[in-house]
C-alpha cells in the first residue's frame, strides 16, 4: 500500500496548481514592496551624505535603524496575525509604509529623517512578514521549494534591479523624484490586493480548513529550534549585501567607476537564471547542494569586487554574486518553511526576514566601521571571509546530519 500511496500524493501534488491568481498577484505585490524598498535604500548613503554631511557611522546608521524597526516590528505581527485580520494588518502596513515613503524627501533634518526610516521599517516589516505567509499556505507542500524559489524571484529581482534604478533615477533627476518613484511602487500594490482579494482569502481559507491542525490555529506555536540555524546562515549572506547596499556607490566613486549601478543589473540576470534551477534543486537534493557551492559562488565574487578597478571586473563580480545570492535565499527560506508546520508558517517567515534585515542592520555598522578604519577594497574581503565562514558552518551542518541519519538508520535496521 505504501508505494500506492506515495503514487497517490504524488499525483495530488501535481493536480494542485502553483500559479494560481493569488499567488501570482502577492508575488507581484511582493516584488513591488520591495522594489520600492531597493530603489531608495542604495541611494540614501549618498543622499545622506550629500544632504546632511554625515560621516560613514551616520550614513549606515539610516540603514540600521530601518533594519532594526523592521525586526521588532515583524515580532509584533506574528503576534497580532493570531488576533486580527491579516490583510487588514497588510493594508495597514502598505499604508504606514506609503506615507513615510511620501515623506522622505521633506525631512529637514537628518534626525527627522531617522525618524521617518524607522516608522518605513514598522511598515515594512508588517508588510514583508503577512505576505509571505499568506502565499505559504497556498504553495503545495511537495513543490515548496519550487514556489518559494519563484515567490522569492520577486524578491531577489526587485533587489537586482531595485538599486540600479535608485542609483541612475538619483544620479538623473534626484531624490524628491526618486522618492515619489518609490511611492508609486508602493500604491500601486493597492488595487492587485483588492482585485486578488476573495480569491486569495478563500484559497488560504480552504487550506487552514483541510489541516488537521486548524482547530489550534489561534494558540501561539511552539518554538521551532531547527529555524536557528538557517537563519544565522540568512544572517551571514545579508551581510555581504548590506556592503554592497551600503557602500558600493562610494566604493565606485573611490575607484573611479561611474555606471557601478550596473552591478546590480547584471546581478539580476544571473539571479532570474539560477531561481528556477536553484528550487527544484533543493526539492530533489536537499539544502546543502544549493548552499555550499553557491556560498562559494559568493566569496568568489567577493574577492573579485575588492581588486576591482575597472567595469570588467565589477560585472564578473556582478554575475558571480547573482549566482550565489539567487540560489541561497530561495533554498534558505524554503527550508526553514519545510523544517515548520503550517502554523508555524508565520514564525518562519518571520525568522527569515527579521534574520536577512539583522544582517543588514549589523553590516551596515560592521562594514562601515571597518570601511572608515581601511578601504572599501579590504571592506569587501572581510565580507568574503563572512561567506568563508557561511561555507565551513554549511559543510559542517551537512556531515552532522548525515552521521545523524545514519545512526538512526542503523538502529532502525538492528531493532
């Protein structure tokens, strides 16, 4: 019977639609989000610089503070989504998010300003924590990694392309042009929630419905352990890019690159090649084929950037990074999701965006600490040497669950 069975969850899975009009519209609604997110997040180091004459400690503190907000505020949404209605909490936090988005580019000061980052980051949290969920509980379970990968394209596209766009937009027009840009990205998501709005709540309804474990869905799940690990691998990649996020317009004014913007263009290229790959990957072979080739991927192009003096090399950096990047965050996100129960969904996600906007946030201040004490060059061979570390732990990971499952194997086999 089992073989029948296991023909037979097959077959299910395969029915069941991945692309279906709910998750098409939150994955664009997700790329929108952060598009508008990418587009002014690597432009404001300049900005801030510019405008306010801060020092490398400021300009990253305008990335921290984003960061961290949006980590606390993520840890409040989990908590509110088991009391309120989540997409009334989305439209709430698409709002917050709009509005301070509109008010950027009249803060007068760099406090106000501050203040302003932080209230994005409550916003943007709220938002990036319910709209994943929502388009977990409506992926097959079998095909997680498959529908992650292309959920999180959106992601990764929108923060390929997101700073080339800031960077060209700002260097063009300015920032009051690029942050009304950003707002259009943001309001735009508006009229795709309510067109996909029914659809979606009953997709998701009907799901909640057929789980076995409906009946606790508003009692707080238990703590999944096994999320730590992932997440502190989650944290090491967002390091990397907080450099690049932070710093890598400065660093192509230090060595006199003037399109640097491009690195982000060609970053999405590879990145929108390797997503597809990279799910059904991890779907077949697990996360430590996709992690520990890619981190390497990483590293590479790491050490590429920091000898970087003219556009060849930026663009072989470019496409390496994509490589690793595109591949990592999928598989990371994927696993931690199938390492948890539906109900845990929302911890998951949580997790994994509070632990990528902590690598951010400690970047940013890391990176730029040792930025100001060497060069942007020796900056990005310490992010190498992060990607080192993530490699190391990964292959380490691997062969202590291998021995693990082995043991239990033996005794399985004995019993």
């Amino acid at each position: 019977m089992q073989p029948e069975t296991e023909h037979s969850e097959r077959s299910e899975q395969t029915k069941t639609p991945l692309w279906t009009r709910p998750f098409i519209a939150l994955t664009a609604c997700f790329f929108l989000l952060f598009l508008s997110l990418q587009m002014l997040l690597s432009s404001f180091p300049a900005y801030v610089k510019d405008e306010f004459h801060a020092g490398n400690v400021q300009v990253s503190l305008v990335t921290s503070v984003f960061a961290l907000s949006a980590i606390v505020s993520r840890f409040a949404t989990a908590s509110l989504m088991r009391r309120f209605s989540r997409m009334k909490l989305l439209l709430v936090g698409l709002l917050i998010a709009a509005i301070t988005t509109a008010l950027y580019s009249a803060a007068g000061s760099y406090g106000a300003l501050l203040v302003l980052r932080i209230g994005y980051g409550i916003g943007f949290g709220m938002a990036s924590t319910i709209l994943p969920t929502l388009v977990s509980r409506i992926i097959p379970l079998r095909r997680m990694g498959e529908g992650i990968a292309y959920f999180g394209l959106s992601t990764s596209l929108a923060m390929s392309i997101g700073p080339s766009i800031g960077l060209n937009v700002m260097k063009q027009a300015g920032f009051t042009e690029l942050s009304m840009l950003g707002l259009i990205a943001s309001v735009v998501i508006f009229p795709i929630l309510w067109l996909s709005r029914s659809r979606q709540d009953a997709a998701s309804s009907a799901q909640r419905n057929g789980n076995h474990q409906s009946a606790q869905a508003a009692v707080k799940p238990p703590f999944n352990p096994k999320l730590l690990f992932p997440a502190m691998l989650n944290v090491f990649l967002s390091i990397t890019y907080s450099g690049l996020l932070s710093f890598l317009a400065l660093f192509g004014d230090d060595v006199h690159i003037e399109q640097v913007g491009l690195f982000f263009l060609f970053n999405a290229i590879t990145v929108i090649l390797v997503r597809p790959f990279s799910g059904r990957i991890f779907d077949r072979f697990g996360h430590a084929a996709v992690l520990i080739p890619s981190g390497l991927f990483v590293a590479a192009s790491m050490i590429v950037l920091s000898n970087t003096h003219a556009m060849p090399m930026l663009i072989v950096s470019a496409l390496l990074y994509g490589v690793g990047f595109g591949a990592i965050q999928p598989t990371l996100q994927a696993w931690m999701l199938r390492s948890s129960t539906p109900e845990q969904y929302g911890m998951a996600n949580s997790m994994f965006y509070n632990s990528t906007d902590f690598g951010v946030a400690i970047g940013a201040i890391l990176l730029g600490a040792i930025s100001a004490a060497t060069s942007y060059g020796v900056m990005y061979k310490y992010s190498a040497g992060v990607m080192g570390l993530f490699v190391v732990l990964g292959a380490l990971q691997y062969v202590l669950a291998s021995k693990r499952i082995k043991r239990t194997q033996a005794v399985a086999i004995e019993s």
